[in-house]
C-alpha cells in the first residue's frame, strides 16, 4: 500500500493546478453552469483515482514486462528477432492505445465520418510498428541517435512539402497521441531492458531515444497516406460533439462500457504476449509471474477510471471553455490562458511521471523529476500560448512553427550533450499525452470554433503537435545549460560521460 499513498500524494498535487484553474474561470469570466461544473469535479475525483492506481500499475507489471522482452531479445543475439519484436509489439500497443483512439474519433467526428477512425488508427500503428523495429536496431548497431533523428526529419520534412493542411496537422498530432500513458511506459521498459546489456555510457545514453523515434512513425504513415489517396479540400465543425445528457452521473455510466472495452483491447495482447513469452523464454517464479498479473489488473482498473473521468469530465469543460473565452473578443486573454493551461495540465499527464522517474534513475539522480517536469511545463506553456495565436490569426499556418521548430531541435542535437538528446526527443512523445489530446486539444477546438476565419480541423488540430515539439527545444536548452555549467566546472557528475 505504500506504493498507492506515493503516487496518490503525487497524482493529487499534479492535479489540483487545473482544477483551481477551471474554478476559478467558472466562479468570474467563463461560468459553466451546475451540470458542467459538477461534472467536471466527479471527472477530477474519477482522474485522482485512477491514476494513482494507473502509476502503481505501471510501476508494478508494464515497466518489467517491457524490461524483460527487450533484454530477451537482445539475449538473443539474432538481429530479425529484435526486429520482429519491435515490429509486433509496435503494432499491438499503437493499435490499442487509448490516445490515439482519442484522436481518431476526434478526427472523424469534426470531419463528419470523412476521415475514418479505425483506418487512422492502422494506419498510424503500421508506421510506429516500422520505426519501433528500425529504433531498436539502431540500439543494437550502435547508430548514431543524432544521425537517425537528422535523417528521418529531413525524410518528413520533404514530404510534409506535399502534405494538405489538414493531413499535416493529423500527422504531427498523432505522433504524439501515439506515446500515451500505455505506451511510454512498455517502450521506455523495452529501450531499457536492451541497452542495459551495454556498458556504461553506451547503455545510458541508448536507455532513451526510442519513443522520440517511434512516434516519428505517425507522421510518416499519415504524410504518406495524404501523398497516396489525395483527397480533396476538407473542413470541420463541432456540431452535436458535446455530451447532451442532463444528468450528472448519465455521462459516466455512458463512458464505462467503451472505456472497459477500449482498455482491455489495449491490455490483452501484451497480457496474451507476456504469458507465451513467460511460458517461452522467461520462466519467472510463481511470485514474479503473480506480480506483473498483479501489476496489469492495476493497470486496467486505474486507466479505465482514468479515461472514463476525462472523456466525461473533462473533455467537455475544455471545449467550453474555449468557445467562452475566445467570445470575449480578448486575443491576450485567450493567448495568456492557453499558455497558463500548458503549463498546469503537463502536471497530470501519467506518462511524464513514468518518464521523469526513469530519467532520474538512470541518471543516479544526477537529473531530478521537478528540474525536468518544470522545463517541460515551460515549454508546454509556450506550445499552446503559441497555438492560441495560430488560431486567432489564422494566417499564421502549422509549418511556420513546425518547420523552423524541428530545424532548431535537430541543429540542437549536435551541440548538446548525447544523454539529453534521447531525453528530449523522447519528452516530446510524452509532454502530448492523454490530458493534451483531450482536455487542450477540446480547448483549441472550441476557440476555433469561436474564432471567425478560423477552421476547426485545420487550427483546432496541431496543439499536440506543437506540445511534442517545444519540450524538445526546451530540454536540448536544459542540456546546454548543464554542459555550459560542466566546462565551468559548475558541474560535475555523471552526465560529463555524455558529452557531445
């Protein structure tokens, strides 16, 4: 139990910020209503909750699951075994990760069916499958992470050249809905589990970097869709999104039956993946088999509470929010909030907190959680305060910010030390996570609804993308500060062993 109060503790600390927040927006200049408000407390509780049993979880059976795997396929001394590993298990966890499910469904509700959800969810996992595979390769080869990243961005880049508007902000919004709170754990395991096999240095600088490449993947598979099918001139609306219940607790019991469905799709094939691997390979004690069983259960309970309290607490305050603040006719006000929203609702992403721990321990606590959870809030903030003024000036166009963007993070790469490049990169998957892709991107939404001129599927769409961008910039920065402090000798520690 002492694992519950921990994250307990954390979760409701994590929490409270956009709580306060929403409050205090509903008690002055954008009142909600009973209903809303009520709502969005009982989601609060149903979040606090589940995420705390969520982390536990995580904690207890995802993060040595994925561990296990990795270091057995790297035991295996076989290179189409690593390969084959990353491909299925790309696959599996992509196809089932709530988030990108999230999207999706967003996607096709604002498009009107246009765009299917269940074709966006393949096809996104298809490309995270391939990149997954080719990430752990680089690992075994020891591939430059600098040179991987440069060159796949110079492969995206090119393509996004032939990308509509709307495909290129699906694109860059999927890759970060692709790394949620289901997938960063297994993946940072599975980095981990193979790279531990390496020495020293080589093993901590590889034991990040793969979730920065695997939701590269996204935005390939999407781009490369939007070059191959080629569709005419889309746009969206919000008509009929919101929940029309007038009951408090309608929403949550509606929620309940998909969200035990879409989780135990999520859950079951890396529980059917774990048993043949345990039976096949791993051998694990009674009590270690019942503990990762145990940790799994964890999981699926506290993610269904979890996403039952967004989906029907949460999603829906964003949206109102959005289009009540941007009807005030105050661009600084809506600039300001986006950038205040950015800099709280980071704190309840559960990914950052399985990523901000292992790189505090792989680092022996030479990187501390609150230095990167605030440098990746800074640049959250800065995400959405910089989307808010794309919508509001809607001549501003994604690529403005994405291209200079990932320009300035792949040029960082070769001046910051090697350790905080695979930190960055990966940060970016999960600063876009499950909060973002519901309870920010239905803000967006809802002031390009509010917004004359504005679109809600080319500007409301493009938040989770700038959110996975700006905390690249932002922890590159942190980096070169520490080197900065380092050749001064402000500094001494274990991250001098990766130096650029």
């Amino acid at each position: 139990m002492n694992i519950l109060t921990e994250k307990f503790r954390e979760v409701l600390m994590a929490l409270l910020p956009i709580t306060i927040l929403v409050l205090l927006l509903n008690f002055t200049i954008a009142p909600l209503g009973a209903l809303q408000i009520g709502r969005f407390l009982l989601g609060a509780v149903f979040i606090i909750v589940g995420l705390t049993i969520f982390l536990a979880g995580t904690e207890i059976g995802i993060g040595p699951l994925g561990a296990l795997l990795g270091q057995s396929a790297a035991k295996s001394n076989k290179i189409w075994i690593v390969g084959l590993v990353g491909l299925g298990i790309g696959f599996l966890i992509s196809i089932a990760e709530p988030d990108l499910h999230i999207l999706a469904g967003q996607v096709e509700i604002v498009t009107g069916g246009m765009f299917a959800k269940f074709s966006i969810v393949a096809v996104v996992s298809i490309g995270i499958a391939v990149m997954l595979a080719l990430g752990l390769l680089r690992i075994v080869f020891n591939i430059s992470l600098r040179n991987f990243l440069a060159v796949t961005y110079a492969l995206i880049l090119l393509l996004s050249l032939f990308s509509s508007s709307e495909f290129l902000a699906i694109a860059f919004d999927a890759s970060g809905t692709t790394t949620g709170a289901m997938t960063v754990p297994f993946i940072l395991a599975l980095a981990l589990g193979i790279s531990s096999l390496k020495a020293g240095k080589a093993s901590e600088e590889d034991s990040f970097g793969l979730l920065g490449i695997a939701s590269t993947g996204a935005i390939l598979a999407v781009l490369l869709l939007n070059i191959l099918v080629a569709p005419g001139k889309i746009t969206g609306s919000l008509a009929d999104k919101l929940i029309q219940s007038t009951s408090l607790w309608g929403p949550f019991l509606q929620a309940m039956p998909a969200t035990i469905q879409e989780v135990l799709l999520a859950l079951s094939p890396l529980l059917a993946l774990f048993c043949f691997a345990n039976l096949c390979f791993f051998k694990l004690s009674r009590k270690g088999f019942q503990k990762i069983i145990k940790g799994l259960v964890f999981t699926f309970v506290g993610f269904v509470l979890f996403l039952i309290g967004v989906n029907a607490g949460f999603m829906d305050v964003g949206t109102i929010l959005g289009q009540s603040i941007a009807s005030l006719g105050s661009p600084g006000l809506v600039i300001s909030l986006g950038f205040i929203l950015g800099l709280v609702v980071i704190l309840a992403e559960p990914a950052v907190y399985v990523l901000t721990e292992q790189i505090e321990n792989v680092t022996s606590g030479y990187l501390k959680k609150p230095l990167i959870l605030g440098t990746l809030s800074l640049g959250v903030a800065f995400a959405v305060g910089l989307s808010m003024l794309r919508i509001l000036v809607p001549e501003i166009q994604l690529w403005y910010y994405l291209l200079p963007g990932y320009i300035i993070s792949i040029a960082m790469t070769f001046f910051v030390p090697k350790l905080f490049i695979g930190i960055a990169f990966d940060s970016g998957g999960v600063a876009s996570g499950t909060m973002t892709a519901t309870f920010i991107l239905a803000f967006a939404q809802g002031v390009a609804e509010a917004v004359e001129g504005a679109d809600v599927l080319i500007d409301g769409f493009g938040v989770i993308s700038m959110a996975a961008l700006t905390p690249v910039i932002a922890l590159q920065t942190l980096g070169l500060i520490f080197k900065l402090k380092a050749a001064k000798g402000g500094v001494e520690t274990s991250g001098q062993q990766a130096d650029s």
